[in-house]
C-alpha cells in the first residue's frame, strides 16, 4: 500500500513538474525561433512561465538568443522534481550524478518538442493545410530554424516537402542511436526519471 502511495505521488510530481518544464522549453525555443510573441499562445506561455523567470533575468540576461534564465528555472524544476521523486522512492534526494542527468535531460526535450512539433505540422498539412490557427503559426515557427537549412538540401518537389523526413531521420539518429539514449544508459539515468527520456 505504502508502495502505491509513493508511485502515486513520482506520478503527480512527474506530472506537473513536467508540464511545467515543457513549457520553459518551449518558450526557450520560441526565443530561438523569434517566433511571433503577438501569438496569444505564445503571450500564454509567456504569462505562465514569467513569475519564475524574471527575478532570475538580472543575473542571467540573454545572450546571442539564449535565454539563459529560461535555462537555468528548467534545470532548478528538473532537479527539485528528480529530489522529491529520489526522496520518495527511498534514495538520496541529491547526487553530483543528477547534474548530468539534468543536463542531458534538457537536450533529450528540446528534440522531443522538435519531434512532436514536426509530426503536428505533418498532419495538419494534410487535415488543414491553410490553417491559421495560433498553434499550428506557433509550430510552424518553431520548426523553422530546423526546417529552412534541410529545405535548402531538399528543395520541394512537385509541391511536396521532402525535408521534413530529412529532419525527422536527423532528430532519431541523434535522439536514439548516437548520443542522447547511450548517453542515458552509461549514465544510469532510471527509466521514466527525466522528462524527455524514456
């Protein structure tokens, strides 16, 4: 019973601190993308995630479009989820090894938004391609960056952008065959641990 209790609480912790996290996420990345902040779904994630970040804006101001305190509030919800799930589960709440598991945490959910965003913008070009909904606008602005250098390799043929796949092939090579998933096993990361890392 005891067992359920504490599973029950990793769950609601993984929950809500991950919904959190992926929301500094996503705003990081739409600083990278200069998406439109006029979007009322960007000015949302902006008003949610705010409060946490502006006090820590004077110390760690943006540099060259990375938003460095966006950052650092991400690592900080990371790492008080990971102690209260590590606590609960009968561990010790800090580990000089959970720095690394953090670390690598952020990458591994950067190409997860990338991977999500992209198969939306995939089916809605085939369910409403002229759509001018404020999150398909967010998505495709998003994906931009990613997209625009693969575009310039792939060129569209007979109207169909083959680019994408390039990217999706991209984003899995280095998501679970070169770098993040080896990483994670030769860093002992637990299984369902970290956001973004299954």
């Amino acid at each position: 019973m005891t067992q359920n209790f504490a599973n029950a609480g990793v769950f609601l912790i993984q929950t809500f601190f991950g919904i959190y996290y992926i929301l500094l996420m996503v705003r990081f990345l739409m600083q990278v993308a200069k998406v439109d902040y006029y979007n009322p779904l960007c000015q949302g994630i902006v008003k949610i995630t705010d409060p946490a970040i502006k006090p820590l804006r004077v110390v760690f101001p943006t540099v060259r479009g990375v938003d460095f305190a966006t950052l650092i509030v991400a690592s900080l919800v990371q790492i008080v989820a990971i102690a209260l799930i590590m606590l609960m589960l009968g561990h010790a709440p800090f580990s000089p090894i959970y720095l690394a598991w953090i670390l690598l945490g952020l990458f591994s959910i950067i190409f997860d938004i990338y991977f999500f965003a992209l198969l939306i913008m995939v089916i809605s070009s085939w369910i409403a391609p002229y759509s001018n909904h404020p999150a398909l606008t967010l998505v495709n602005q998003l994906t931009e960056p990613l997209c625009a250098p693969a575009r310039r390799l792939l060129p569209p043929m007979g109207g169909i952008d083959f680019s994408i796949i390039l990217v999706f092939v991209f984003i899995s090579l280095i998501d679970n065959y070169l770098i993040i998933h080896p990483l994670a096993v030769s860093l002992g990361i637990p299984s369902g641990l970290i956001i973004g890392l299954s």
